[in-house]
C-alpha cells in the first residue's frame, strides 16, 4: 500500500514538489532523517552495549559521509568485523555442582557457591567452536 500511494504521488503530484525551494525539501529530508535516527533507541543501546552502540555510530557517520550506498557498505563490513571479534572472544566458564538437583552453574557466580568435581574440570564456552575462537579457549587452559 506504501508503494503504490507514493507511486501514485509522484505519478500526480510531481509538479507540486518542484515548486518548493531547495531548502524546504532539505529540510523535509532532515527531518526524516532525524525521525529514522531513533536517539532513544541509541540511547537504550548504549546502556545495554557499548560495543553495539560504538558499531551502530560508526555506521551512521559513514552514512552521513560517504553517502547512503557506500555508507550501508561500510556498515556491512563494520558489523562483519564487529561479529568476527565478538566471535574470537566469547565468554566461558568452568562449572560446579550446586542445589537441590546438582544442576551444573558458573563457579564464577558466587551467588551459587557449589562444589567442584574431584579430578574433573567442566568447562563451557559461550559460542559455537570455529577456528577464530578455537585457539583463544584452548590458550585459557
């Protein structure tokens, strides 16, 4: 439906558009733009991730300065590489007994305060194994 009400407004209303002064339809794309940023969503991220923001930011001002096609190209290969280090250090833990179930925890946690497996070391990674974090969980031991 949105693509056939501004097919049909650019179809009729053309001649309308190109009356308007440069910079009111300058300043209708910067308000747009603005609408499209989300600062409160920004904003949460940041909270929530510095890394993800700090992505998130590098991608805006590479819109902002190389333009929108070659700006969403860098924020492809941003987030590529931001995914590949994310991927080369994922989290781990070695576990331990505790509660009423003996289910298996963090032994960092100290909320849970279990005991450890005489003679037996259970260590969890936080990713799928691949050869970019493969090397990085053995050098841990």
């Amino acid at each position: 439906m949105a693509a056939a009400g501004l097919l049909l407004f650019l179809y009729y209303l053309t001649g309308l558009i190109s009356l308007l002064p440069k910079v009111a339809l300058g300043a209708i794309l910067i308000v747009t733009a603005m609408g499209m940023l989300e600062i409160k969503a920004m904003i949460d991220l940041y909270r929530m991730d510095r890394f993800e923001f700090f992505m998130a930011m590098m991608v805006v001002f590479a819109i902002l300065v190389a333009g929108v096609v070659p700006g969403i190209l860098l924020g492809l290969l941003i987030s590529l590489i931001g995914m590949i280090v994310e991927l080369s250090r994922p989290g781990d833990a070695v576990l331990c007994r505790h509660g009423p179930g003996k289910k298996f925890h963090d032994f960092g946690d100290k909320a849970h305060g279990g005991e450890s497996l005489p003679g037996l070391i259970i260590y969890r990674l936080y990713a799928p194994l691949i050869f970019a974090n493969a090397l990085d969980a053995a050098w841990r031991w």
